[in-house]
C-alpha cells in the first residue's frame, strides 16, 4: 500500500513540476522575443526613422511613408468596421440574435473571427483590384476592415448582453423609441466595452501583413493617395527583412519593434479598460 | 361576455384602440418613425458579414476556376508546381500545410494543457492573473514579427545546435540519415512548425483556461474528498468534464495553424514539390500565395494560386467550425 501511495504522490509531482515548466517555458519564450526585439531594433530607431521615408538600398532614410500609409489605412478600415460591427453586434444582442438567422450569423462571424487573412487579401484582390486594374490604399484598407469587423462585432453583442433589461425596460417605459433607447441608454452605457473592441480590432490589423500584399501592394515613395498603392510598415518589413541589404534589415527590425510595442501597448490598455469597469 | 367587455372599456390603457376617439391619442414620440429604419440598419450590417463570407467563397471559386478545370483531379494529386512550365499541382503545398500544422499541434497541445491546468488548479492567486495576462500577451504579437523572430534569431540557433548534430550523427544509409537531411539552415518544416506551435500556444491556453474555470467546484471537491491527488482530479474528473470542449479547442488551433501566413513564409524555406523529410525546406498553401502571387506570371499561374487559396479555405473553413460546434455545445 506503501509503496503505491508513494506512486501516485510521485506521479503527481511531476505532473505539477510538468504544468509548471510548461508555464515558464511559454512566459520565456515570450521574454526571449520581446528582448530580441529590442535588441535587434533599438539601434535602429532614431529621429531618420520617424522622419524619412523608406531609402533604396545603401542609403539613409526611414518608415515614414510607410507608417504614414498604414495609418490612413488602418483609420479608414477601422472606421467602417466600427460602424458594421457595431450595428452588426447590436442586431444580434438587440434584435434577431435568437433567431435562426441570428444563430448562422454569429457562428459564421465566429468562424470569420480566425478565418486566415491571406484569404481576405485574395477575396479583395478580386474584389477591387482586379476590377479596377490597380492595387490601391483604399483596397488595403476594405481588406483590413474584413478582418476588424468581426473582432468589433463579436465584442458589442459581448459588451450589450451585459447590458442589464432594467436600463432598457427604463428607457421603453419613458416612451423613449427602441433606437434611441439603443443609442442614448445602452450604447452609452457600453461605451468602455465598445471602445476595448475597437481597440481589438485595430490591434489585430495594425501588425497585418498578408492581405496588405496583392492589396496595397507597396510604395517605395511618400503617398497620401489612397487610389494608388501604398506602403505600410508590415509590407515593408516584409520587403526589407527578406532583403540581403544590412541597413534594409536594420530598419525591419525598427519597424517590428515599432508594430511591436503598439500592439502590445493597445493590448495592455485593453486590460486596464476591462479592469477599471470591473471594479466601478 | 358584452358586459365584460363594456366594464372592460375603462380600464383600457391604449385609447387606440377605441375607434373615433383621437382626442385622447398620444403625438407620436419624436425620432419614432426611425425605428424600423435603425432596425433595418442593424439587420443590414448583420447580412454584410454573411455576404462577405459567401463574397469569399464566391470570389475564390470564380478565380480558382480555370486552374481547376485546366487541371483537374491532378491539381490535388500533382506535386509539381512549375511556373516556367506553366504546370501547377497543390499536393506539396497541402502537404506541407498539412504535415506543419498537426506538427505545431502536437508541440503546442501538452503545454497549452500544462500552463492552463497549472494556473486554474495550482497557481497561487496572485501570480496567476498576470502570468495569464503575459501568456495572452503572446498571442498579440503580429505573425511578421514571429517571422522575423524566426529568421534570424532561431533558425540560426536551430541549424546550429538541433539540425547539425543530428545530420553530424547520423548513420550514413540509416533511416536517420534521410530523415535529417535537408541544408543546415534552420529554414525548413520542423522549425517553421515550432515557430508556430509558439503562435497558437497562446490562444489554446486562454481557451483551455476559460474551460477549466467552468468545471464547477463542487465536482474537484467532491474528487478530493475521495482522497485523490490533483493529477488523479484533473485526469480523471476534470479532463473528461471538459471533453467535448477540448476538442474544439484542438481545433481551433489547428484553424489557427493552418492559415498562418507571415511567419511560416519566412521560416519554411519556400520550396516546391512533396517534402520528403521535416528538414527539408517545404510550402504551405498561404506561404506560397503570399510569395508569389504579385509576381505570378500569367493567367494560369494566378488562378492556380486563387484555387490554392481556396483549397485553404475549405480546410480551414471545416476545421474552425467544427471547433466552434464544439465548443458552443460546452456550455459555459
């Protein structure tokens, strides 16, 4: 009897010991690329990189085009995609969520949620490229909006089925319109919940890479015009990391740690929301 | 019944529905005749989503098409992809996804259980929120930065201390020896899956952890009042709670794995044909879509690159719901 109680306390040790490597591994591992991050891309970030644009090889210059560029185009995706998801997400937790139709919505938004977005560039490439025979800012940014919109939707009918009836119930009972009810009560109501989806959403998009490239292809030049192609930090990163040329490297690396910290820093805020509505 | 009614009369709060009595009729609330408007809004951004699905696909197949009619059954059955020739065949392509995904799985699966179980069952309160919190944090960090990560700091590690021993101590004419073959670069299928075995990590334990918190408590105390040790809780009463559940989230991380792009177009080594060794260098579906879709050189090309794109969709797209069945039927 001994000696198979001695057994299972041992098997149950290492199983413990086990769970615990596997976190250490994972928290290391999470630790080793962000300190390589830094390594690497610290020594490229200096004033030239905020304030030049991409440099042919060989040549000083910087990720201002191409920040730039994601940023109109991250703007204009997440703009659509905040006033489809939200509408989209108030639908399902306001009006025909329990419907049947409802039901195949939500479960082919949550399939959509990680369908794979070279999939999305494909689709918009057919979409708008081809069709107008240019790659163009506009087309990146309808490919990241397909990405954000279930992010943001998915989090709105989270946030208003949270919502309590009685706030609801109070507004119907004033003679107050659904929508207004809606837009004056609940949405106001949810506002920190909504904000943490867009933030999500624009996380998620900021760092995207594969549906920028048959897209907004690419630009080696500073461009605002949104009806030709266009940089952005993730394109460019790609160009320039997969080049032979040292000081090209060096500016991918810039860049990853950029994308980097803005969306870990967008992540650790999304916490800080979530956390303070918590304890209000 | 008449009498009934009359009595009723008075008591009516909607004077509506008494005919001719307009007098008593409330105005119309201000902003009313919107509602149906905002309804039809809402309704209207809802179907966007299930059109832009069906757009995909729609999209995928009509692209897809003329490779798949050119080619045939021998799309899915060609390992050739020869753009020169104008010959294209998806098999090593979908090997490659195949084989890179079951393989990120199978790495990634025990020690997402091992970090969900550890900070559900056994880590101190305090410490489990941020370690949670930290792990999560993994899973926000772009695909191109795990590429990068990948390239150029560990394939060199991983060519320098896993693929040259290994090669170094093989057998020459042993099964080892084929099966380490490959250039000592660190671009190749095993290292691309362990890059994204650390990409899907992440998501897995959030879920597996969100699984476990809803074993009720009553069911771990009930197991440890038998005397059982935490392993023999876990294995044998909590693991088969949360069965079904765990299934989906097997799933959803091979969804995860399957249509990654970035990472595994740096790492994988980017080549053709069926791959006859883990370190050898290899193609998935999405990395070969990304690598040369804007340089494809005709027609035929393109549209064999689309019907790969939708061959990744019909895998992926069965995989991701058949997690999301899964994981919805366990209830939360």
């Amino acid at each position: 009897m001994l000696g198979r109680d001695f057994l299972r306390n041992l098997v149950n040790r290492l199983f413990i010991t086990a769970c615990l490597l596997a976190t250490v591994a994972a928290i290391t591992a999470l630790v080793f690329i962000l300190w390589s991050l830094v390594v690497q891309g610290i020594g490229g970030i200096d004033l030239d990189v905020f304030t030049k644009d991409t440099p042919p090889p060989g040549s000083e210059g910087g990720l201002l085009n191409a920040m730039v560029g994601s940023l109109m185009m991250c703007a204009m995706a997440m703009a659509i995609a905040i006033i489809v998801g939200i509408l989209a997400g108030t639908w399902l937790a306001e009006y025909g969520g329990h419907t049947r139709y409802g039901a195949v919505v939500r479960f082919l938004n949550d399939v959509l949620l990680s369908a794979p977005s070279i999939l999305v560039g494909l689709f918009v490439y057919e979409l708008l490229v081809r069709p107008f025979e240019g790659f163009s800012g506009y087309a990146g940014a309808v490919a990241l909006a397909f990405l954000a919109t279930p992010i943001v939707t998915r989090t709105t009918e989270d946030i208003l089925n949270l919502q309590s009836h009685a706030l609801r119930e109070a507004g119907i009972a004033l003679g107050t319109p659904k929508w207004l009810v809606t837009r004056k009560i609940i949405w106001r109501a949810a506002g920190a919940g909504l904000l943490t989806g867009g933030l999500l959403g624009f996380a998620r998009i900021s760092g995207e890479t594969a549906p920028l490239l048959f897209t907004a292809l690419n630009n080696q030049f500073f461009s605002a015009d949104m009806t030709k192609p266009m940089a952005s930090l993730p394109a460019v990163i790609f160009q320039f990391a997969l080049s032979a040329y040292d000081d090209w490297r060096r500016l991918a690396w810039a860049g990853a740690l950029i994308i980097a910290v803005v969306v870990l820093s967008i992540n650790i805020i999304v916490r800080f929301i979530a956390r303070e509505k918590k304890h209000a | 019944m008449n009498a009934f009614n009359s009595g009723d009369e008075g008591f009516t709060p909607s004077p509506r529905s008494s005919a001719g009595d307009t007098a008593s009729l409330r105005p119309p609330v201000r902003g009313a005749w919107f509602d149906p408007i905002f309804e039809y809004l809402c309704l209207s951004a809802a179907t966007l989503l299930l059109a832009s699905l069906g757009g995909l696909v729609i999209s995928l197949a009509i692209g897809g098409w003329p490779a798949l009619s050119h080619f045939g059954w021998s799309f899915f059955t060609s390992t050739t992809w020869n753009p020169v020739t104008d010959v294209y065949g998806a098999a090593g392509a979908i090997a490659g996804t195949l084989i890179t995904s079951f393989v990120a799985l199978a790495l990634a699966l025990p020690v997402a259980i091992g970090i969900a179980v550890y900070l559900v069952e056994f880590c101190p309160r305090a410490i489990a929120r941020p370690i949670a919190i930290a792990v999560e944090l993994l899973a926000g960090i772009p695909s191109i930065v795990y590429g990068m990560w990948g390239l150029f700091i560990f394939a060199p590690l991983f060519a320098e201390y896993v693929q040259m021993p290994l090669m170094m101590n093989a057998a020459p004419g042993s099964l080892a020896e084929k099966l380490f073959a490959g250039i000592p670069n660190g671009a190749n299928i095993l290292s691309a899956s362990i890059i994204l075995s650390i990409m899907i990590l992440p998501y897995m334990a959030a879920v597996l952890r969100e699984l476990l918190m809803t074993v009720p408590p009553q069911v771990r105390e009930a197991a440890y009042g038998l005397g059982c040790t935490p392993f023999e809780v876990v294995t044998s009463v909590i693991v088969p709670y949360i069965k079904r559940g765990m299934i989906g989230v097997v799933m959803l991380g091979l969804g995860r794995a399957l249509g990654e792009t970035m990472a595994v177009t740096f790492v994988i080594g980017n080549a053709h044909g069926f791959p006859d060794s883990i370190f050898a260098s290899g193609a998935t579906l999405a990395s070969t879509i990304a690598n040369e879709f804007t340089e494809a050189t005709g027609d035929l090309h393109t549209s064999a690159l689309i019907a790969l794109g939708l061959v990744l969709f019909i895998i992926t797209f069965t995989v991701l719901a058949l997690a999301r069945l899964l994981l919805s039927s366990q209830k939360y």
